[in-house]
C-alpha cells in the first residue's frame, strides 16, 4: 500500500518486522486508522508470518480478545453451518480456549505447534513462522487492567519468546497508559510523524482517483481531476490548521464537490469542458465561506453531511432576482465596504447640505501613479474581501437608498436635513434583522464571536463582484463609481 507520508514508516515497520520485539508500542495522535491500514497492508503482505488484528473498541470483553485472536491466527472463519464455533484443535474439540487467560496462551501453543506440524517436510520457513497480535485503539485496554499487563508480557508468559509479538497502536502517549508499578515492560516505541499538507493532498487526489475508478458518476469524472486538484488544495489550504486527517478533509470535500462541480459546470457551453482559469478563482473564492462553514459543522458532526447539501442554496452566491429589494441594497453595500478602505467612504459618499442628491464623483483614479524603485499595490479584488463594522455598512447602505431611491415624500415635515429620515430607516430592527438573515444565508460572513459584547459586530462580504454587479444593475446603482479600485 502505497499512501503519500507513509513510505518512511513503512520502511521502518519493515525492518523491525525482520527480527520483531516481543512488544511493539506505536504512536499516532493525527491519523491512526491510515496507519492502521498501512500497518495492516503491510502485515498481510509479509511471508512465513501469522497475524490477528482487533479493534479494542469492538472487543471490550476479555473473551472477544481471546475469540478474535485465536480465530485469526488460526485463519479460522466462524460459520453459521457450524453453529459460528470458534476455532479448536481436531482432536480436543470439546477444549475452551476463552474461558481463562490460561486457556488462551494455551491456545497460542496449540496454533504454533499446528503451524510447525504443518511445516514439517516442507522446509524450515514454515517451522519459523512469526506470530503478530496488533491490536489498534489500544489505550481502550485501560478499563481491562487484568488483561493489558499479559498482554504486554504475552511472549514470556506463553513461552513463545521468539515466534510471538504484540503490537499496540494508539492516539496517546505510552507514558499515559502504562500499568503502575512496572508492571508492563518498556515497550519498542514508534512515533509516527504527521502528514504535511502536500501529503494530505496526495492523499485526497488518490481517492478521487479511486472513487473514479470503482464507481464513476456525474460528479466523479477522470476529466474532472484539474478542477479538483484546484478544490481540494484550496480546502486544505483552508482547513489544514485544525486537522491533519485527511479522511475528515474527504468526508468536508465530498459533502462540498458535487455544489461545486455543478456551479462551474453551469459557468461553460460545450459538454465536458472545464471552466477557464478566471472563472476556476472566481468560483473558488465565492466558494470558501461554504469551506469554512461547512468544516465548522461536519469536522464535529454537528450534522449529517446529506443534510448540511440540503440547506445550501442552489446557486451558492449566484445573482438571485427573488431576493426582495432591501436584501440587495444591504448586500451592494457589503461589497462596497468590503472592497474600498475606510478613508474613502467620506468621498465617495459625504454629501453637504446643499448637496441633496448630488452625486460626487472623485477624480484621476484611486491608485496613485507608481513612480521607479516603487512596489505597485495589488488591487483589493485579487486580495479578497475585508472585514468592516456593522456601522459601517449601515451607513452606506443610507447613503445608497438616499441617492437612488425616491420616497422623500414620505418624509415627516419636521425632518428638513437631507439624508434624516434615511438614516433613521436603515437603523430600525427590521434591516438590522435582514442582515442577520443575509449572514444565515452565508452571503455576509461574521468574523467576530457571536457572543462578543465590546464593540459593534464585524462582517465581511461573501457574494461575487459579477453578482454585485447584476445587483447593482437592477437597482440602478452606479457600482464603477462607488468603487475606490475599479482595475
């Protein structure tokens, strides 16, 4: 078994393998059932050599220990013709091998000397075939203290020094499980290293590759391998820092591909093409609050991932003409604040007094020229959106509703400052509410903890410039204008 990360290990369990210890104790805090499966490719691979693997979560008793070991050794299969008999020798088929710690080495015996009988008359490498006990989740052994000591002495108490090993693998530390008082023997420790971030990837693309293979379907397609390679680093690019287990980033990604496939599939004309590069960073950078939100609730199983697909929209971030009208102010006034620096909202929007309605256009351009030996800035939309104050955005979201929309008349005569009435409309719950309904929808994105109390809330915009864009169009809005950095 190939799997990327695992090749150092794998040469190491090699060599041990070549002249085992009697107790083998390997750790791995990140990704232990990956390494239970390299462990377990690279035993059943292994010549002259007998091996039974357990999970101490499944066997919680002593006699499902005693069962499931000497079964495997045995290469014995229960079957339901038989009345599912655990495995005994022909001829003391009345014999218990489970009912006692006794009765089990006793076994252990009676499957070496059976393997030995056997290998008479044909060479010495059946007489020295090795025994491996692996025994993944170990620390599970704590709640049987009777049985982990033996098993940690297994060799010397059964008297197999030289043809029996057992191997531990566990999340914790040796020092955390060990038996008091010296009771177990210092075991052969391996620490396994964590995978880095190109191995996880590695990792994820041989899957899809897998999954392609085994059970292709309109979502997994072989020609669909670029745009997922471009998927799955930007997932982990995302999500790295909180788990190394590439299997919890494939169980994210597959909730999160097939939304994702069908938007960029949307974004091309000719069947089985893929979209070009602009479109591919359009839609991953539409698509990451979806990669953060989805890790949130699916890494702790909050839900299950068929039910977080159903809550998404259908066009995630996509230009939705069913959005009611404040909706659409709010978010045109989201991307204006998270696209233009806190300094230019006083020219893009201050007004005086005399000014009602006038619209002030700034002007030369927002960048100023870059002279020789000057680093030239990068423009904010290659940047991304930044984050802005809950105040902030309210007071654009006036400035836009009292220079595009007219329903002045409606204004009480006591209220003769331009932009009064305007200001007080925006403020009330109902917007303040409608904002938080945006955030639900993951088309605003809040970047302060919910239960912080100092200091207004602090969003960021989640929806794309094209969308903005069709926003700004049916409301009428000048958006090229509104825009500090149009490039």
């Amino acid at each position: 078994m190939d799997t990327a990360g695992y090749r150092e290990f794998a040469d190491n369990i090699n060599t041990i393998l070549s002249s085992p210890p009697p107790f083998l104790y390997i750790r791995d805090s990140n990704t232990p059932r990956i390494t239970s499966s390299v462990l377990d490719s690279i035993l059943s691979s292994a010549e002259n050599l007998r091996y039974a693997h357990i999970d101490a979560v499944a066997c919680f008793t002593p006699r499902l220990v005693f069962d499931s070991i000497l079964n495997a050794l045995a290469r014995w299969t229960p079957r339901w013709s038989d009345g599912c008999a655990n495995w005994s020798k022909v001829d003391a088929s009345d014999e218990s091998y489970n009912t006692s710690l006794g009765s089990f080495m006793r076994g252990l015996r009676d499957i070496q000397s059976d393997v030995t009988n056997t290998g008479k008359g044909k060479g010495k490498a059946a007489e020295d075939a090795q025994m491996v006990i692996f025994i993944e989740n170990a620390d599970r052994l704590v709640s049987m203290p009777n049985l982990m000591v033996p098993l940690t002495r297994l060799a010397e108490l059964s008297q197999l020094d030289s043809t029996l090993s057992v191997i531990f693998l566990s999340r914790v530390r040796w020092e955390d499980i060990r038996p008091p008082l010296g009771a177990s023997p210092d075991p052969f420790v391996v620490d396994v290293q964590p995978l880095t971030k190109d191995d996880a990837t590695q990792f994820l693309e041989a899957k899809y590759l897998r999954i392609c293979a085994e059970n292709p379907c309109d979502a997994y397609n072989p020609s669909f391998l670029p745009l997922y390679k471009q998927f799955v680093s930007a997932v982990v690019g995302i999500n790295f820092p909180f788990t190394h287990d590439p299997n919890e980033l494939a169980y994210v990604i597959a909730a999160q591909w097939p939304h994702f496939i069908g938007a960029a599939l949307r974004e091309v004309s000719e069947e089985d093409a893929l979209p070009d590069e602009p479109t591919r960073m359009r839609l991953l950078r539409s698509f990451t609050p979806s990669m953060t939100a989805g890790f949130e609730s699916l890494y702790p199983r909050e839900t299950h991932a068929a039910d977080w697909v159903e809550s998404l929209p259908t066009a995630t971030n996509a230009p939705s003409s069913s959005l009611p009208r404040m909706h659409k102010y709010i978010l045109l006034a989201s991307y204006i604040a998270s696209s233009n620096p806190p300094k230019t909202d006083l020219r893009m929007f201050g007004r005086g007094l005399d000014e009602r309605g006038k619209k002030k256009k700034r002007k030369g351009g927002g960048g100023a020229r870059q002279g020789a030996g000057k680093v030239a800035k990068v423009p904010q939309r290659l940047i991304g959106p930044s984050p802005f104050p809950l105040d902030r955005l309210v007071a654009i979201l006036g400035a836009l509703i009292e220079e595009n929309e007219d329903y002045r008349t409606e204004a009480p005569e006591s209220m003769k400052i331009p932009g009064e009435w305007t200001d007080m409309e925006v403020s009330r719950v109902g917007v303040l509410g409608t904002i938080s309904e945006l955030t639900r929808m993951r088309l605003l994105q809040r970047t302060t903890a919910v239960d912080k109390l100092d200091g207004p809330p602090v969003l960021k915009c989640a929806i794309s410039y094209e969308a903005a864009l069709e926003y700004a169009r049916e409301l009428g809005v000048p958006l090229a204008d509104l825009l500090w950095e149009t490039a």
